[in-house]
C-alpha cells in the first residue's frame, strides 16, 4: 500500500474506534485482514477487499432506534424480515455510511451490503467479505477451521458450508432466515450441480 493509501485506512481504524466497542472493532480489523489474504489468493484488488472489510460492521452496534432512524431519514428499504430482525440492517446502513462518509464504489458497497445473507449474484469481492467475516481470526466456533480450510480452496464451497449450517442453526433455533440466503444457497448448489 502507497503511503496515501495507509492514511486513509487509519483515519477509518480512528473513526470505527470511536463508534465500536473493542471486540467489535477487533473483529473489524480481523476481517480486513482475513479479506486482504484472500484477495491476494484470488486475484482481485487488496486494498479494496481490506477496506470493504474493515468497515463492514461499522453500523453493527447501532441500537434498533437508531438504524430505523437512519433508514428512514436515507429513505432506505426495509423488507418484511428486516422489519422484524433489525440486527440485519446493519449491512444496508453500513453500505449506504461507506458511500457517502468514504466515497466506496459500488463493489466495495454491495460487498458491505451482502455480507451478511448473501445474495445470488454476488462478485468475487462479495464472497471474500462474506468469508471473511465469517473466517477471520478472532472467531472462535465449532466450524470455524472448516471454514477457514474451504476458504483457502474454493468460495462457493466455502459459502455453500456457512449458508447450510447458518440456516440450520436459524431453523433449529426457531429465528428468520432472510431469503435472500436460500436464493444464494440455491444459486450455489444449481451452479454446483452443473459443472
């Protein structure tokens, strides 16, 4: 990274300091980290796969009044489930704070805005924050060096193993599952399936 560039990624690291708690933003740089590893794997753009990742859950510890304010006041969609499980608005605020607070292009938004349900049509950077807020160093559960493993040999699969026992987990626990997860599991296995 150029010096401009190393700047800009502290001034962000200062800001998310000041609006996260310790584990959270621990978790922020984590994922950054694990995004730029997996960037490099893969052949796309680091700097923008740690940036997407270090602020992916910047609006994470927003209360459920707050992020309903902020939806309201940025005139952002809220779907049915989003409704009754705000914790998932944190993806569309963080998204929508990473355009107008840092100018992110669109990628890098869409990267922020998936990162939590998936979505079918997810590009290679996507994937990666998805993984790697899943993967980063800091988590600590059961599938977590699967995971990792799968991370290193292939994205889909890798997606395919969180979206199946995250969804599982949801079910088994009673909670919602956003569509937007199904679809992407779907797209996933139909993909798979015909290779």
């Amino acid at each position: 990274m150029v010096s401009k560039d190393i700047e800009r990624v502290e001034k962000i690291q200062e800001e998310l300091k000041t609006m996260l708690s310790e584990k959270r933003y621990h978790h922020s740089i984590g994922t950054m980290k694990m995004a730029e590893e997996l960037a490099r794997q893969y052949g796309i753009d680091t700097e923008e796969a740690g940036l997407a990742g270090l602020v992916h859950d910047m609006a994470k510890e927003l209360t459920e009044e707050e992020s309903l304010k902020y939806m309201k006041e940025n005139n952002i969609e809220i779907d049915e489930i989003e409704q009754k499980n705000a914790k998932l608005l944190h993806a569309k605020i963080g998204a929508d704070m990473a355009k107008k607070r840092y100018g992110f292009p669109e990628n890098m938004q869409k990267a922020i805005l998936y990162h939590t349900t998936a979505y079918p049509e997810m590009d290679m950077l996507a994937k990666i924050i998805f993984i790697a807020d899943k993967a980063e160093e800091n988590r600590k559960y059961e599938e977590v060096e699967t995971v990792r493993n799968l991370a290193k040999k292939d994205l889909d699969e890798c997606m395919l193993y969180i979206l199946n026992f995250t969804i599982k987990a949801n079910i088994d626990k009673e909670k919602l599952v956003h569509p937007n997860s199904f679809l992407t599991r779907n797209q996933l296995l139909m993909n798979k399936n015909s290779n």
